[in-house]
C-alpha cells in the first residue's frame, strides 16, 4: 500500500525530481507487485512518464 501511495507522490512531483532514472526503476519493479492496485498505479505512471 505504501508504494502505491508512492507512486502518487512521484506523479505529482515529477517534474521536479531530478534523479528520474531511479523513479522510473523503482516503478517499473512494481509491475511484478503482488497488489493489483500498485500494479494498476505503476501501469498508470509508466504510460504517461515512462
């Protein structure tokens, strides 16, 4: 549940992250996560930032 809310946060923040290699990593893991939602949520973030 954490790293679906963390992956909220680095969609609204985006743009002003700068190391966005790792946020790109970090969420592209989560499309193994068990949780349908987190899945859902790193599907969602890697279509438009991806």
């Amino acid at each position: 549940m954490a790293l679906g809310q963390t992956i909220d946060s680095f969609d609204q923040f985006f743009t002003q992250i700068e190391d966005k290699g790792a946020v790109i990593a970090l969420v592209q893991r989560q499309l193994q996560n068990t949780r349908n939602a987190t899945r859902k949520k790193a599907e969602r973030f890697l279509k438009k930032w991806g």
